[in-house]
C-alpha cells in the first residue's frame, strides 16, 4: 500500500523537518513564541505556494472520494498570520508536478502536517504562554481530524498502483524537501 510506502521512504525527511521546525521543544515545554511564529510561516510558504497547484493536479473522481474543497487550509493560515501580526508573503516557487500520483504525494505531507498539527495544538494550549492562540490551522479539521487521515490514506490506496508508487514518494520528497530548504 503506498500509504506504508510514503511512510516509510519519507521518514528521515519528514525527522529532518521536525528537528527544523523545533519539534521536540513542544513537548518539553521550551517552544517559544518565536519558534511558533517560525512554523506558521514555513507552513503558510508551503501552503501558499502549493496548495492550488497540487489541488489542479488532482483528478474529479478523486477530489470528491478526498471532499478536497475541505481540505483547502491556505485560507485558515493566512488568518493565523493576522493574529500574529505577520505579513503574507507574495514570493511564488510552484511545484513541478508530473502526475496525480505526484500532487498525491504532496498533499500527504500537507495532510500529515495538519494530523501532527492538531497534536501541536493540542500541547501548545496546555502553556500559559500560547493562551491567547487560535491555533486555526492546527485544529483545522476539529474532531474530524483522524477520520480525515484516514480517509485520505483509503483514498490513496485505492487509487495509486504499484507503477505509480515512485512518482508518489517522489511528489512527497518534493514537499518536504520544499520545506527543508526554506530559510528565514
């Protein structure tokens, strides 16, 4: 199953992200503010620049098995930017993208990213200094949350033959090296 695949053949990138990004301060209490505004604008820059282009790359039949017009997020990060008081950036690098098996591989980094970010959330509203967060991006889906991902990996599996496995790690490779390659 490509699910398991993309799991598997991502992880080293998916770990290089999360050190980038902090991660392991969440959980011990040492993320500060600036490391948040830090992961909010990484993900706006990944949004903003691929949100559209990997919806295009995904066929009708799909998009409906996926209800990909709610999984739309670039909308609900701009809005954490303005609570933030951070400026959008206007700065476009579109992704290459060779098939659907492609823009799937992609959008499984986007979707990943909103399952971890609910756990973000989720730790971050415990610290008193992140009160005043609205985490709307990271609680995007609500409750919805883990039966969205596993909609997504059905999908996904169903849909993505064997002959398109490489093209699917390769469209997720894309995205999180995207990511890593991103500076402030």
């Amino acid at each position: 199953m490509i699910s398991e695949t993309l799991k598997a053949n991502t992880k080293i990138l998916h770990d290089q992200v999360e050190a980038k990004f902090n991660s392991n301060r969440i959980f011990d209490g040492t993320f500060s503010m600036r490391d948040y505004r830090n992961l909010i604008l990484y993900n706006y820059l990944f949004l903003h620049n691929f949100e559209n282009e990997v919806f295009s790359g995904i066929s009708e039949s799909v998009a409906e098995d996926l209800n990909l017009g709610k999984r739309r997020k670039l909308s609900l990060i701009e809005r954490d930017l303005e609570s933030l008081n951070m400026e959008k950036s206007t700065v476009q690098i579109l992704p290459d993208i060779k098939n659907e098996a492609e823009a799937l591989g992609m959008l499984y980094v986007m979707e990943g990213s909103t399952l971890g970010g609910n756990v973000i959330a989720k730790q971050l509203s415990k610290n008193p200094d992140f009160h005043e967060v609205s985490f709307t991006y990271f609680r995007c889906y609500g409750d919805k949350t883990g039966s969205y991902w596993k909609n997504f990996k059905e999908v996904m599996d169903t849909q993505i033959g064997a002959e398109f496995y490489e093209d699917c790690v390769a469209g997720a490779q894309k995205a999180y090296q995207f990511l890593l390659n991103l500076s402030l």
